[in-house]
C-alpha cells in the first residue's frame, strides 16, 4: 500500500512538472514573458527531480547531492559570467551535455541489463537513445567549436563526403541491429556472447560520435541557427528515449516538449533560409561556393560616409530602421544602439528595429541582445512586418548584418543565397552601413547592396561609430 502510494505521489509530481514545462514553453514565445517562462520551467524541473529522487532508490545520496552542486555551480557561473555574444556557443555545449547525458544514461541501463538479455522494445528505446544522445553530444561540440572560432567556420568538405556518412550510418544500424536481436533471441548470455554484445555496444556509440562530427562539419556558420535548433531536437528525442528504456514519465514528457520545439524551430529557421527539412536533413547545407555569388571580386563602387554626414541623416529623418547583426553583438553596441534611439526619438524620430529570423549565430540573438539594453519589445518588428515600410522608410541603420540583407537573394539565381527571405533595406530612402571593413558575412559572400547609390559605409567598430553618432546627433 505504500508503495502504491508512493507511486502515485510520483506521477502526480510529474504530472505536475509536465505542466510546468508547457506553460514555461508558453511564456518562453515571448521576449515580454521569457523570464519567467525561464522561472516556471526551472520550477517544474526541480519538482520533477525532486520526485525521481524520493520515488526511486537511491544507492548514493552523496553522489547525487555532489552531482547536483556541481551542476548548479557550473549554471550558475555559466549565466553570470558568459558574456551575450557567447551565448551561443554556451547553447551548444549545454545542448550538448544533454545528448551526453542521455547517451551515458540508455548505455547504464544497457550494461546492467544486458547480461540477462533485454527485451526487443527496451532494446530499440536504449540503442535509439544512445545513438542520437552521441551524435547529439559531438555534433554540439563541432558547432561549439566553430562558434568559438577555435576551428574554422566555414563549411568542411571533401570528395565522397556523403558516401562516408552513409557507410558510417549503415555500421550504425548495423550494430544496433544486430545487439538488439542477440540481446531479444538468446538470453541469458554468458562468456563471448556477453563480451561481443558490449562490444559491439561500445562501436556503436563509437561510430555514433564520428557520425556527429561528420554531420556539422560541412555546415558553414551563416547556417548555425538551423543546426543549434536541429540538435536541440535531437537531444530531445534521446532524452525522451531514455525515458522508454527507464519507464520514466517525466523523461518521456520533457524529452518529448524539447524534441517537437527543436523540431518545428527548425522547420521555422528553414523555411526562413529557404531551405526544406529534407535538405537539412541529408544535403550539405552550407557548402557555399564564394565564386558563383553576386559581385565576385568584392563590390568596387562603395561611397563612405563621416559621422557627421550620418548624424545629420538621421536627425533630420522622419523614420529610422536599425537592422541589427551580428556585427552589432561581436561589437557589444546594443547599449550604444539604444541611446541613439533615445536621442533621435527625442527629436520626433520613429525608430524600429528589423529583426530577421536568423540574424546572428542562434534562432532569437538579437531579440535577446536588444532585451539586454532595454530596447522595448513594440519596437521590435518581424521581417514579414517592417519588409512593408522599408519604402517609407527615410534611414536604414544595417549594423553588421550582411547576409540577411543582401540583394543577391532576390534577382541572382547563381547566388548560394537566393530566394533567401530578406529584409528590404535596399527599398529605404537612404541606407547606412556600420562595417570594419569589406570582409564578407558568414555565407561568404559580397554584398551588391553596398554598390547602390541611395546606401553609403560608416567603417570602423560598430560601438564607437554609434556612440560618435550618439554625441553628433545631439549637436545636430
């Protein structure tokens, strides 16, 4: 009797946190609630955990409390201390320890069971979940990597890559074909039965790592908002996975949220790059070719512009559209950014700010950068929102956003970006530039807006070219 109810309280508890973890998803849809989606969401995960660990026997309590310390040590210095434009990256190495973990947990649960053998549906859930919780782990630390510029960020790529990829899969499969029947024809297992069969279990995850490499290597940075959002869900599935292989509702019910999210988060991010699931999925997304993009050679005909001839631009226009990138995070300006917007709406100044979809280096950056300097949330517009008042626009203020700006993606069919949707800054009345130099963006490739007569460069870091704009705009 006590241990039904036992059982009962726990699966109240995670019916409980289940609830938690959708109303968390639900506030996290807005920059205005994200904070306390962050809040509930924490809440529903310490309720869960707190269940898990009085539900369930435990052989250690001073494993699991050392555990949890140095868990909530590393979050807590990660989100202290981690400045915004490495975000991302932190992203990808959490996203990462959580295919880990549940890669490490599916082969804990293979290695005590599988000596007595393991039933076929058990079996499939603990390989499953081993499988996508590797490929999971080292894909997030190739994209860490890239994000971090520890390695290159342009896509890796080489002769028969897709050929190799497929071998490697197929010795996946293979394995975790062949260790599910053994584990569902022939128990118990004993001598070369037992040791092939971790064998093979070990190669399995083995391969599954190399797979994760291969699967992000040839993805170029312009390219890294799907991937974060694709291992998202990836690490999901594992994760609801191991929930099956454990019997844990809770396991089932997080993983299953994180893994649908990641999901249409990706098919959204696609569709904003104009790219399909399915050339997500299989093509090697990001092997971009600089020659075959518009304006080869760099653009020659560029006009530069002083502060002050952009100070008066602005403190004279009508309407001002900040169009922020990654150039404005690398820079750290979004605080400067808003003081300019203070100083020109003082003026009478309108001024918004261009969001699209995958400007930066993670599905929402900017929104999150902007929220960081107070930048209210009405004046952040969707592209399919301020792409209509670009034309009425006096002053397009582009900030180190280059790809998602580009021209090239409308009228150059030879561009590796085309019919990529775009914010339409080239429509405004004047467009201003903040670059360091020429270089090109992520995708790796020039820009033919530079070259129009109605937009002109301000070189020079994006923080103190804003804040000379700052101090000219108030002696305009």
């Amino acid at each position: 009797m006590t241990e039904a109810v036992s059982s009962y309280w726990v699966d109240l508890a995670y019916l409980v946190t289940g609830v938690l973890f959708i109303l968390g998803l639900r506030y996290l849809s807005s920059p205005a609630t994200a904070r306390l989606g962050n809040r509930v969401a924490a809440a529903g995960m310490l309720v869960g955990l707190l269940a898990t660990l009085i539900g369930t026997g435990i052989v250690s309590w001073w494993i699991i409390v050392a555990g949890m310390v140095l868990g909530t040590a590393i979050g807590l210095f990660s989100a202290l201390r981690v400045k915004m434009t490495a975000m991302p990256q932190m992203v990808a190495l959490f996203n990462g320890a959580g295919g880990g973990a549940a890669a490490l947990v599916s082969t804990a649960e293979f290695l005590s069971q599988y000596r007595a053998g393991i039933s076929y549906d058990q079996g499939i859930a603990i390989a499953l979940s081993a499988i996508i919780g590797c490929l999971s782990f080292s894909g997030s630390i190739i994209a860490f990597l890239k994000l971090q510029e520890l390695m290159t960020g342009r896509p890796i790529t080489y002769p028969g890559q897709q050929v190799v990829n497929a071998f490697v899969l197929l010795v996946i499969l293979g394995a975790a074909v062949a260790i599910i029947a053994r584990q569902g024809v022939l128990p118990p297992m004993a001598g070369y039965a037992v040791q092939s069969s971790a064998l093979a279990f070990v190669g399995m995850l083995a391969f599954a790592l190399i797979l994760g490499v291969l699967f992000v290597l040839p993805i170029g940075g312009a390219d890294m908002p799907v991937v974060i959002s694709l291992l998202n869900s990836f690490t999901g599935l594992a994760v609801a996975l191991t929930g099956i292989a454990l019997g844990n509702n809770v396991l089932i019910i997080s993983g299953a949220l994180v893994g649908a999210s990641g999901t249409l988060l990706t098919i959204l991010m696609g569709k904003a790059m104009n790219r399909s699931l399915t050339n997500v999925l299989f093509g090697a997304f990001g092997a971009v070719k600089t020659s075959a993009a518009a304006g080869a050679g760099g653009p020659q005909n560029v006009r530069s512009a002083t502060l002050d001839d952009v100070a008066t631009m602005l403190a004279y226009a009508g309407q001002v559209v900040v169009v922020p990138g990654y150039g404005m995070a690398v820079a750290q300006a979004q605080h400067s950014v808003k003081k300019l917007a203070d100083e020109l709406e003082k003026r009478g100044v309108a001024v918004k700010y261009a969001i699209h979809p995958v400007a930066g280096r993670m599905p929402g950056h900017m929104n999150v950068l902007l929220a960081e300097a107070n930048v209210p949330y009405p004046a952040l517009y969707d592209m399919e929102d301020i792409n209509p008042e670009f034309p009425q626009t006096d002053v397009a203020l582009v900030i180190g956003a280059n790809d998602v700006t580009n021209p090239a993606a409308r009228n150059v069919e030879s561009s590796p970006i085309y019919g990529m949707p775009i914010l339409d800054v080239d429509r405004a009345n004047n467009v201003v530039v903040l670059k360091r130099s020429m270089r090109s963006g992520f995708a790796g490739i020039d820009n033919p807006l530079y070259e129009l007569p109605n937009c002109v460069m301000l070189f020079g870091d994006a923080k103190s070219s804003v804040d000379g704009l700052v101090t000219a705009v108030k002696g305009a």
